[in-house]
C-alpha cells in the first residue's frame, strides 16, 4: 500500500476537516471586528442628575456601570458650555481616578461631584477607562444651570 492511499491515508484529512469544524464553532458569538481575547470595553448603564442644579455648588452625578474584567480605573469628565457665542465658550476636561469605588466591581454606582461655575445650558460627558485602556462608549447630557 501506498503512503496516502486507502484507508490509512484518508484519516489525516478527516481530522483537518473535524480541526476546522472545530475552529468555526470557536468563532460563533463573537462580534465582528472584536477577538475572543479582547477586553470587552465597560458600559455606561445610566447617568443621573441631581434635581435642581444651581450654579456655584457642587453636586453628585450617579453614574451606573458594567465592566465585564472589574477593572475600571478613572471616569473622564468633559463640561462643555453650549451658551453663547462660539469664540467664548469654554471646556473643562478632567480625569478622575475610581480606583478605590469601581476597581474589582463588575458593575455599580459612582458618584461624580461636579460644579458648574454660572448658569446657563452646559453638555457633561462622561467616558469610563479601564487598566488596559480600554475606553467605553461617550455618554452625554445636557443640563440647564440655576443661578
């Protein structure tokens, strides 16, 4: 008998078949464009504002998160000022490390004190940050600010 005749030599090719049947069902649920080793990045469940916002006085935002590693680092906050003329409107940003409320949660509650220095319309965005770096997608807001 041959090398790759009858029987014997119809096995390898079976088990390369089975090994991409097996390869195909490994790939069924995963999104397209993510890999099955990518981190899978956190999510902003809900943002809540306090009920009345006056301007000059800090107050807690509740933001409720998913984060499927428990691996959430820092919150970036952006408030923009939607008042005015285009040249004279401001943005503050600024990064705040959650270690300590968020790190080995899988999901929860932070609060985020914010402060909204006069009154008028103003955009607050918030973007959780993982260890990795890995970012979720931007939530946004808009408010109205009392005096």
């Amino acid at each position: 008998m041959s090398v790759g005749s009858g029987a014997a030599g119809a096995r390898p090719s079976r088990r390369w078949a089975s090994g991409l049947g097996a390869l195909a069902l490994l790939g069924i649920g995963v999104a397209p464009g993510v890999s099955a080793t990518e981190d899978p990045p956190p999510v902003i469940v809900a943002v809540s504002i306090p009920p009345r916002l006056v301007a000059g006085v800090t107050l807690d935002f509740v933001v409720v998160y998913r984060a499927p590693r428990a691996n959430l680092v820092a919150v970036d906050q952006t408030v923009e000022d939607l008042d005015g003329p285009l040249l004279r409107r401001t943005t503050r940003q600024r990064r705040i490390g959650v270690i300590a409320q968020a790190f080995g949660y899988p999901a929860g509650e932070l609060r985020m004190p914010v402060a909204f220095a006069g009154a008028g319309r103003r955009r607050l965005t918030v973007v959780l940050v993982t260890d990795d770096g890995v970012e979720s997608d931007p939530r946004s807001i808009e408010v109205d600010i009392g005096r």
